[in-house]
C-alpha cells in the first residue's frame, strides 16, 4: 500500500493529498486505451479532513503539472503542502498507463464507461460502477467512479484524470477534490465562461440597440 511506502527511497512518496493513502497502481485490462491530457496541462486539489489524521496524511493542497505525454507514457511533477507549512516537491515521476504505473490512481484511460475494468496488480480487477455528474475545478463534469478499500476514486471521463476521492482510516477521513485546473473551462451559471460573457456581451449590445432605436423613434414623433 502506498501508505506504507512513504518517505522510502525509490518508491513513490505519499504523492499527493487526501487519495494517496494506501491506493494501488492501476493498469487496464485492455489494449483499447488512450491519454486524455497533454504536455502544459495542470491541475490543483484542496484536502479536508475529518478525525484526527496523522502528520503524514495532514495534507492541506497538491498540484500536478504534466510535463511530457508521449503515446501512453505521462511525466508529472507534483506539489504537495501539508498543514504545518511543509513543502514537498516531487519532479519528473514518469507513469505508464500500459503498464499501469500510472500514479496513486491518478489516471485511468479517457473515456471509461460503467463495467469497463482496469487492472490493479496489487488488487485485481477494479470495475467502474458509476457514472454522474460532480463539480470540479470550476465547472460540472461528468465523472466515473471506482471503490478499492479504504478509497473512492471519481475521474473525469473526458480526461480520465483523478479529481475527487475520498479515504476512510480508522480515526479520520480524508476528502479530496479538484480546485483549479486548465484541462476545462470554469462554468458559470451552468454555462462555459467564455459563453456566458459572449451572452452578456450580446445582451448589452442588444439593449444599447433597443434604447438607441427608441430614441430615434422619439426625436421622429417631434418633428
């Protein structure tokens, strides 16, 4: 388990918040698989707790930055910040989703339905048994979701990035979700940013018509 692994050389440290406690390296059971981000993509997770967690799990905030994606292999450097200040950075931590190194269940391929399955070679098959929509980073996503003791994973079908999880120990919990990120546009209202400003841009265009129509229509009637 990667809770287990912590701070020992050679082996992935807690790698970023809340999820990283105790996850398996996932790989697919299918060859049918594909990376759904890029090289600059980037995304940021805000950690709560329940209980009381230990000083190695008292996570407050991570981020991951993909720096190179060449056919399924993803290299990523990750930021991690814990509640009493300390920093730790982990540079250039190279995943594979072939052979499923693919980080704390950070990835899965994009794309993933209900019953399609994936391979833990700690714990077996993991079965996708959910579908839904859940707010992250800014914008409702529709998400799929997967349970391997003590953690729920949801990832972002599109993506198949990682962005909420939920870890249950024995005296706390932790609860992670994305905060930030430029894999998607924020929404607003229910609609993509750049969409509602062009609605609104157009509403004021609109109304600026209306008012200066009617305007010419008065100055018409007193002549």
């Amino acid at each position: 388990m990667i809770g287990s692994t912590m701070r020992k050389s050679n082996i992935f440290s807690i790698f970023l918040i809340s999820l990283i406690v105790f996850s398996p390296f996932f790989a697919v059971s299918s060859a049918n698989i594909s990376v759904g981000v890029k090289r600059g993509d980037w995304i940021e997770y805000q950690v709560a707790e329940k209980g009381n967690p230990t000083p190695d799990y008292n996570i407050t905030w991570a981020r991951m930055n993909i720096t190179d994606v060449n056919g399924l292999k993803i290299t990523i450097d990750v930021q991690t910040v814990y509640a009493n200040g300390t920093i730790y950075l982990e540079p250039q931590i190279h995943l594979d989703l072939a052979k499923g190194a693919i980080g704390d269940g950070f990835f899965i391929p994009a794309n993933f339905n209900v019953g399609d399955q994936f391979y833990s070679e700690y714990q077996g098959n993991i079965t996708i048994s959910s579908i839904r929509q859940l707010e992250a980073g800014g914008s409702q996503r529709t998400v799929v979701s997967a349970t391997s003791n003590p953690t729920t994973y949801y990832w972002d079908k599109q993506t198949g990035i990682l962005i909420s999880a939920t870890t249950n120990f024995p005296n706390f919990t932790l609860l992670t979700i994305a905060s930030q990120t430029n894999l998607w546009r924020p929404q607003i209202l229910g609609l993509d940013s750049t969409l509602f400003y062009i609605i609104i841009i157009l509403i004021v265009v609109l109304a600026a018509l209306v008012v200066i129509s009617v305007w010419h229509l008065k100055v018409g009637l007193h002549r």
